[in-house]
C-alpha cells in the first residue's frame, strides 16, 4: 500500500470516528433531557393538557360572535384567527376582563357586597350665630316733646324689661293732664271721662294716668322705658334733642333665643326640612352641645358658594352665646333603608360613575351606576346594582388602567343600551399607523399595525372614508397616521394624515 492509499484510509477512519462521537453525544443529551429516545428509566413527558393552555375555540376579533373548531385564516379578514382559552372564560362581548387568583392577590383586590342596610343621612356644616330677627321690639315717641336726659346708654349695652331709656318732656302732655285736674274738680262724672279718654288716646301710658288720679299732680317729665329685655342695637336719641310723634328712639334686640344660620349645599338641601334636631358645637363653650331645631331653609341660594342658608333657633340661656360666634353643626335624618357600596368602589370619570362588577371568580366587567347620596364611609345606589352582588372595593382603578389598555371600557361603552332609558353611547376611537395599499373612492386598503384595544394582530383591510377628501394627494405605499371608528358593521376613517419621515411600521 503506497503512502497515498494509507492517507485516504486514514481520513477515513477518522470520519467514522467523529461522527460516532457525535451519535453518541446527540443520544446523550436526548436521554438526558427525557426526549422520545431515552430509555425505559427516563421520567415520561409531562402530559399537554397539564403544561398547554386548553383552547375552547378560534375566533376572528373582527367578528367574535363567529367560532370555529380549528386553526387557520379568517373568512372575514386577512388574518389568523384567534384562540379562545378556557381560563379567559366565555364572553363573547369581550366587555369584560380576567385577572388570575395570583394577580389579584398581587394588586390587593378585595370585593364588596351591595348591601340593603338602615342609613341616616348625617350632614355637617359650619354656622355663625346671628340675633334673632323675630324677637325685635321698637322703642318711638308718641308725641312731640324735647329730650331732657338719656340714661347713659350706647348701642350694644344690654337693658332689662322696664328699665329706663330717656326722659321727654311734652307740652301737650301736661297741657292734657292739668286739664283732665280741672274737668275733675268740677264733679261732672261724664266730663272727667271724657277727660280722661283724652289722655289716653294722646298715647299717654295708663300707669302714668293712674299715678296722675292718685296724686292730683301733672306729670313735668315722662320717662321711656324698654318694653322688653335685650340689646340695644340702635339708639337714636341725645339729650336737648325734639322729637316728634311717631319718631323711633331705640331698637331692642331680645336674647332669649338665637339664630343660628349655616350653609348648606345644594346636593344635600332635600335632607333638610324645618323640625329637624340639630347639634351644634361652639369652640368657646369646649364639650358642650347645644341642642336646637332647623327653622327654616331659606328660598334664596348663593350663587358663588352654591349653597343655602339653613336658620336653626337655639337657647341662649345665661345670654352665653354671642353673636358672631362660629359653630359646626350636626343633622341627623330619620333612618331608611337603602342600597349601597363603599364609595371607595366607585370610579368617577366626571361624564359618569363606574363599579368593577364581579359576577364570577376572576372575571371583572365595568357596569354604569346611579348614586344618591354619600353617608359616612358608604354610597346610596340608585340603579344599576342588585342586592347580593360582589364590586371591587380595592384595587380598582389597577383593574381600570388594565381595561382600558385591553379595550374592555371601548367595547362596554359601544354595547347597545337600552332605547328606552339610555342615550347613545359616544363613538370608541382607536388610533394606529398603517401603509397605503390600495385606494378607491369611498375606501382604503390598509396594511396596519396591530390594535392591542380590539385583540387584532397586524394584517391587511380596507377601511371606508367618513370624508372622501380624507383620501386626496394620497399615494400607494405611503405610510399614514389614522384614526378609525366602527359603524355598524363597517369600520370607518375619521381622521388620517402622512407618516412623519422616517417613521417604521
């Protein structure tokens, strides 16, 4: 064998000996890893149906209503359909959403029942206290006369009932007196009647004419007293002053009781009505709470604040509270029974008021709710719930971000409402990025992005035009930004502009 001979059979002897090895090694790492040619002492392959979601059916996302039994193109659409798996559940309207037990646990959801239970509406506000305007009396003269002293008194002094306020001296006074002395001395019975029926309809006071009839002497000064207790709010008069019949002296404010006037807003007037009990706490009477009633809420709201002015009556025993003094106040309704939820549980959006209904384990869907009234830490339902059934009472608004994201909120709000209570609900707008392909007179055929909001994966369709000039100066090719809505069973274009430059699909 020459040398030539001797190198070929060399070589390949050595192939045969790497690709034995190689056999070897291949069979190794199979047997290993518990593939189909391991031996009899490997632990078998876990079955599929414990490591493989199960699928329920395939459907296209453009037309979810439609299942089919297998895999493949839709129908519909230029595109794959879609897996139904049994942990998503069987919506077909998609307006809900699945969270597993693991991702509420990590999110801290906890749920709520809608409950029946007894409330009593409980309002606060803050008051001032005011005089009592109903316990006013007016001091005048009834007749004309000249001031000879005033009493030393200002306005704001506090006068008891019958204490003396000014001291007038009126000639017509004892002009009248000194002749009833005389038609008196006469003896004529009728004549002194008369007389005297004269003093009094000069408005002389029937003490001051009885003390004239005792003691036969006129009366030079008349002196004024204070009808009753109070404070002097207005005081009119000065010594050397003339006054005239009629004119007012004094204004006297009673004490007794007090006006207590509080604002009110407007959502929660319908809780107030006249009667009601009121606690009202003062910070210059400390651990004191003085019991009154609403008296009136007043017609006229105030139009900057939006709210109206509630007037309680309270006692002002030993003249403690001031006016001016501030006050919180408390008003508690008469319990009813009503249905409601933590007011943690809702979501308002400002147009309207969302709870996360949960009407099976870990499926979560967004249901409109009507509120009334809040009461302590829960909230009047009054419509859109039912008694018994489970919100999301924490952890929602993770549950909402997670929806919106899903498009859940988009396919809920496009859900038919019922025609005899509802508006139509507002247009779902989803916005994507697409290539021209083809262009027609009232359409266009896009290749475009996927769209997370409605499950559609990238793919190729055509879209009508809201606007037919949405479509000029368009090319094939181009890349556009554009806004689409669906219309029945349409989907349609309302907004489209070019692609920045340089922008990838």
């Amino acid at each position: 064998m020459n040398t030539n001979t001797r190198h070929v059979v060399l070589g390949l002897s050595l192939l045969a000996v790497l690709g034995v090895g190689i056999g070897a090694g291949w069979g190794l790492s199979q047997w290993r890893a518990g593939g189909p040619h391991g031996t009899a002492d490997a632990a078998p392959a876990a079955p599929a149906s414990t490591s493989e979601r199960k699928v329920l059916y395939w459907y296209d996302p453009m037309v979810p209503t439609q299942k089919f039994d297998k895999p493949g193109k839709s129908p519909f659409m230029d595109m794959q359909l879609v897996p139904r798996y049994a942990d998503e559940g069987d919506s077909s309207d998609g307006a809900a959403l699945a969270v597993s037990a693991q991702s509420q646990q990590a999110l801290g959801l906890r749920l709520a029942s809608v409950e029946r239970r007894p409330l009593a509406a409980v309002v606060d506000m803050v008051g001032t206290v005011q005089l009592n305007e109903r316990d006013v009396s007016i001091v005048q003269a009834r007749t004309a006369g000249f001031v000879e002293r005033v009493y030393a008194r200002a306005p704001g002094d506090v006068v008891a009932a019958g204490a003396p306020l000014v001291d007038v001296l009126s000639p017509e006074w004892l002009g009248a007196q000194q002749e009833y002395l005389a038609v008196k001395a006469t003896g004529d019975a009728a004549l002194t009647q008369a007389a005297r029926q004269r003093l009094v309809l000069l408005g002389m006071p029937a003490g001051v004419i009885d003390q004239l009839e005792r003691s036969g002497q006129p009366a030079v000064l008349h002196t004024i007293t204070a009808p009753a207790g109070g404070v002097i709010t207005e005081l009119m008069v000065r010594s050397g002053m003339s006054v005239a019949p009629g004119m007012t002296l004094a204004r006297i404010n009673g004490l007794a009781t007090v006006w207590l006037e509080a604002a009110l807003p407007q959502a929660q007037a319908a809780q107030m009505q006249p009667g009601q009990p009121v606690e009202a706490r003062f910070p210059a009477l400390p651990g004191e709470v003085v019991q009154g009633r609403i008296a009136a809420v007043l017609p006229e709201g105030n139009l900057e604040t939006r709210t109206l002015r509630v007037r309680i009556e309270l006692p002002n025993r030993a003249q403690r509270l001031k006016a001016g003094l501030f006050a919180q106040v408390t008003v508690r309704g008469a319990e009813r029974p009503a249905l409601v939820v933590p007011a943690e549980a809702v979501i308002r959006t400002g147009k309207r008021n969302l709870v996360y209904l949960s009407d099976q384990p870990g499926r979560f869907r967004p249901v409109e709710v009507q509120l009334g009234e809040q009461v302590g830490e829960h909230i009047v339902v009054l419509g859109g719930l039912t008694e018994g059934q489970k919100v999301v009472a924490s952890g929602q608004f993770l549950i909402d971000s997670e929806a919106s994201l899903q498009g859940v909120m988009a396919r809920a709000t496009a859900a038919p409402a019922s025609a005899a209570t509802s508006a139509p609900a507002a247009e779902a707008e989803y916005r994507v990025r697409g290539v021209v392909v083809d262009i027609e007179a009232d359409s266009l055929t896009l290749d475009h992005q996927p769209v997370p909001a409605l499950k559609w994966p990238a793919m190729t369709m055509p879209f009508k035009l809201a606007d037919k000039q949405l479509a000029a100066g368009l090319k094939k090719s181009q890349a556009v930004d554009f806004s689409f809505v669906k219309r029945g069973d349409d989907y349609v274009i309302t907004r489209l502009s070019a692609a920045a430059s340089g922008a990838q699909r």
